[in-house]
C-alpha cells in the first residue's frame, strides 16, 4: 500500500464536474492499494495519518496530528501510486492490486480513520476525479511503509 499525504487548507474531489467530496483544513490523502497488501497495512496507514504531526503548534513547529487540531480528511483512490517507473518510459501496473482486492481494504482505511473520530470525505473508486487542492506549506508526504514491509 502507498499513502501519499498533503497538508491542505481546502480540497476538493469532482466527478463529472460535480463535487463528491470537499474538506478544509486537513489532508488529502491518496491511496494506492497494491497487490498483497492486507488489512494490517490499511491499519498502520490510517493510524499513521491521522497521527502524523504535520500541523503547526503555537510555535510555528509541525508538532499537531490531524486529530490535534480537529481536521478532515478527504481520502483519494489512486492505483497510480503502484506504478513500475524503473523500465522504459511507460509505467506498468502489475503491481496495482485489482478492484476485488482493493476496495475492501480503501474502504477498511476509511473506517479506521473514522473510528478516530475524523471527518472523512472520499473520492469515487474506479472514476475519473478531478482534484482541487491548495496545498498548505507545501507539504507532501509518501509515508513509509510498516516495518513488516521494510524487512525490519
């Protein structure tokens, strides 16, 4: 699994021209499940980013989560995070977990991310999306993966 983070201070997910999903200050978060990827994974991701301290404290320093300081989240399918880049000049996607083994586990990442009491608001899976955003800092991450993954 791949979990790209952007610290926002709105976002915005369209389909068709219509907005299915829209937040203000959180993070947008893309999800790229791959294959074998388990619930485990959707777990550490989610508890990683509703904890991860991106947000600023009194002092200016990132030192405030998502849960610190009451932001949402607005959750993106995006296979393309699977993407093979190292041959050639297109990507392949064999690593891309298919619809049957991903939706379980992006919908099983929502409801962790819930059960913590977030806002949450999503894209669509398997459509095309237009996303908005304004990305506060800059800040984007691609979270590591767990240890069980690292070797570690």
């Amino acid at each position: 699994m791949k979990t790209l983070v952007q610290r926002v201070s709105r976002a915005e997910v369209r389909v068709d021209g219509r907005p299915i999903g829209r937040i203000g200050v959180g993070l947008l978060v893309f999800v790229g499940v791959e294959c074998g990827d388990a619930v485990a994974d959707a777990e550490y991701f989610a508890e990683k980013t509703a904890e991860l301290r991106v947000f600023a404290d009194e002092q200016g320093r990132m030192n405030r989560s998502l849960t610190d300081v009451g932001g949402a989240a607005l959750v993106v399918s995006q296979f393309t995070l699977a993407a093979d880049t190292r041959r050639g000049r297109r990507p392949s996607w064999g690593r891309a977990a298919s619809p049957d083994e991903a939706v379980p586990l992006y919908e099983h990442f929502i409801d962790c991310l819930r059960r913590r009491s977030i806002d949450v608001e999503r894209g669509r899976f398997q459509a095309m999306m237009e996303v908005e955003l304004v990305n506060d800092g800059p800040v984007t991450l691609l979270l590591d993966p767990p240890p069980w993954r690292r070797g570690e």
